[in-house]
C-alpha cells in the first residue's frame, strides 16, 4: 500500500493554449450562462464536485479498503490543465460553485496548481474543499492564496482510541493541527464531516457537538451510505445510525437544537444552534430525511466520468473528450454537450428505500 503524493502523469501539452483560447470564445448561450442548467425535474445543477484522485492516506472503513483498493491508472486521472478546462466549460453553460475532494485531494503534488487554476476561471463563485485535513498544516496558506475559500474536513472523533477504528491511518492530533492550520489560514467558515457509526462513535456525538460552544464551527452528522458491494458497503448498513437518533443524543446532553433559518435552498444540511453557542450543527440525513428534490450537483470521479447522483450507478465518460485531439474549441464543444446531457440525464433522487444503491463505486472513488 502507499500513500505517498502523487500527480497524473497525461500529458498537459495542448492545455496552455485552451486558456487563451476559452477567453476569446464567445460565452456559447448567455442566457444559459446566466441562469444554470435545469434538469429534467425543473432542478437547477450548478454545482461540480471534482475528485482529483481516488488515492487515500487514511481508509476508513466505511469508504476504502485497507489494502488493494481498486484506483486507477495515473494517467487516467485529469491533469490540471484537463481540470481547468473542464471548469470553463462548465462555467460557460452556468456552474457556479466547485469544489475538489477525492480520495484525498491533499495528495496530490499539484493541488495549489489545481486550486490557482481553477479560482482564476471567471464565473467561480465558490471554490472549497473536502479534506481529512492531514496536510493541511504544510498546504492551508498556500492554497488560501491560491483562490481556495474555505474547506470541510472530516473527523469522526476527538479520541485517539476512536478515531482510528473509524478512520483507520488517521491519528486524532494530526487532524486538529490540520482544522487549526485551516482557521488560522482564513479557510472558513470550517465545517467538519462527522460519519457516525453504530458502536464505533455513537457515544461521542454530544461531545462533538459541544465544540460549537467555544468554537465558531459547523459540526455536521452524516447518516452512513452504502456504495460498492463488498465490506465497506455491509458496513453502513451494519453501523447505521439514523440523524434522529443522533440529534437525541445531542439534545439529552446539551438541550434543545435551536433550528437556524435555511440560508441556501439546496444545503443539505438541516441546520441548528447550542443555546449561547458560536457556531453550527448540521445534521445531513440522505437515508432517513432525503434531498434529492433539492439537489444543485454533479460529481466528476477522478477518472474522469460524470457520476450522475451519489447514489446510483449512471456514468457518463468525459475524459476520452478532454483528450480527444480535436482542435481546443471542439472539445471544448464536445465536453460542454456532454455536460449537458449528464445534467438532463440525472435521476429524479436515489432509491435506497427499494434496496437499490451504487454498486459499481465506492466513495474513495466518487468524491462523497
Ligand atoms: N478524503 C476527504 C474526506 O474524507 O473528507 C474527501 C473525500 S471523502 C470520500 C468525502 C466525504 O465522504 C467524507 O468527508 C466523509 O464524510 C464522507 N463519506 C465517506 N464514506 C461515506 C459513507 N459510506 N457514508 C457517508 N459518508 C461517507
Ligand atoms: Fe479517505 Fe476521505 Fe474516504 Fe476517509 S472518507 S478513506 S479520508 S477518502
């Protein structure tokens, strides 16, 4: 197994000149442009979730395997320069937020690249990250000055017995000099992914969620989802722990969630406060309390597929696009059609509740 850093090693050759070439094209439907694609369901997708790797330094239990993990080929994933331009296609027809994730996108060599290139587009609003936050302490101020907003980091636990039965490299003090390098680095609001798991962390949630107190942090519950089909994938649903139980727990020992207002129709996170408390609990509950019906994204696996919803198997290959050949404003064109047509093909929401969820894929390979 290695965790070591690691960039793609496709060739990078005709990406220098899509820059240029992409600045002098004329915005291809403004209308478009302006308001978003809209799915078949009326929904508008603005929101591109890139995995730039599926390589993972930790491997928790419920999302990639310990050892000989199914990742790709180097050179099958984007190189920064793929990444960028699928970026200004993407915010030709109207995507607006970004965010790279992985597998762990701190290992790749080329991240601060990624992230200069892909803030530069005009038309990214949004461009943040989601992270187990390990390097960040040698990466936060280079990538805030990349054009990188702000991050999510995951962490399961404050304990160092815990937290490695979940997360199974990780080391809990390695993890909070990451989310303290990334506060002191300006990356926030900081918003931490706390999986929980049935006997692993359930005990812990209050004690998670009493950070907000002191601290202006988001802590968001996450309900435990099944994809592939083998350990990681019995796991979750072995271990599941449903947000209602969850948000009891946090009640019985800090008191009534105050509910915030919803600031932003397609968060997935239902949103609370500690009486007194600085900062945010969220509780994101795809399996008991689905958002399909708001859902604003699409996932890019970091071998270069559109991946339609988190929780089905519909792909829809880009990468062979990028590489094409073509001349740049062909591709460009060709990649922007596929866009399109991996927005209108997106299913109405997941069908968990009838047994069904993505088998081809695990999380380490989809981006979460
Ligand atoms: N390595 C980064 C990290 O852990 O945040 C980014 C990639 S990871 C796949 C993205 C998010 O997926 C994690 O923050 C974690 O909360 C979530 N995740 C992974 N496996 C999951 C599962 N089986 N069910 C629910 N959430 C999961
Ligand atoms: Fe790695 Fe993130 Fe998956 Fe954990 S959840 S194995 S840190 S990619």
């Amino acid at each position: 197994m290695t965790d070591a850093s690691h960039t793609s090693h496709a060739t990078d050759a005709t990406d220098a000149t899509d820059a240029t070439d992409a600045a002098r094209e004329p915005r291809v439907a403004p209308a478009l442009a302006r308001t978003g694609p809209r799915d078949r369901f009326g929904r508008v997708i603005d929101y591109l979730r890139i995995s730039i790797t599926d390589r993972c330094n930790l491997r928790c239990v419920y999302c990639m395997p310990l050892e000989h993990p199914d990742l790709a080929e180097d050179d099958h994933l984007l190189t920064a320069g793929e990444i960028e331009t699928l970026v200004r296609c993407a915010t030709a027809i109207g995507f607006r937020k970004f965010r790279l994730t992985g597998g762990e996108p701190t290992l790749r060599r080329d991240l601060v690249e990624i992230c200069r290139r892909v803030s530069r587009v005009p038309g990214v609003e949004d461009l943040a990250m989601t992270t187990n936050a390990v390097r960040l302490p040698e990466l936060a101020v280079d990538l805030r000055a990349a054009g990188l907003r702000r991050v999510n980091v995951h962490i399961d636990s404050l304990d160092a017995v815990t937290l490695p039965r979940m997360m199974r490299l990780g080391r809990s003090e390695r993890l909070l000099a990451g989310i303290e390098a990334a506060e002191r680095a300006g990356l926030t609001p900081i918003k931490l992914n706390v999986v929980v798991a049935r006997g692993m962390n359930d005990h812990e949630v209050a004690d998670l969620a009493r950070l907000t107190v002191e601290r202006d942090w988001h802590v968001r519950f996450i309900e435990l989802m099944p994809l592939g089909s083998s350990a990681e994938a019995r796991l979750s649903v072995t271990h599941f722990v449903s947000n209602v139980d969850t948000r009891r727990r946090v009640e019985a020992a800090l008191g009534a969630l105050e509910p915030l207002p919803i600031a932003n129709a397609s968060d997935e996170s239902d949103n609370f406060r500690v009486a007194g408390a600085r900062g945010v609990v969220g509780f994101i509950s795809p399996v008991s309390n689905p958002y399909c019906g708001g859902c604003n994204r699409m996932r890019l696996t970091a071998d270069g597929r559109f991946h339609l919803c988190l929780l089905n198997d519909d792909e829809m290959d880009v990468r062979a696009a990028l590489r094409s050949g073509r001349p740049a404003a062909a591709r460009r064109e060709a990649v922007r059609a596929i866009l399109l047509r991996a927005v209108a093909g997106k299913p109405t929401g997941h069908r968990l509740d009838a047994g069904l969820h993505t088998r081809g894929r695990r999380m380490h390979q989809i981006g979460g």
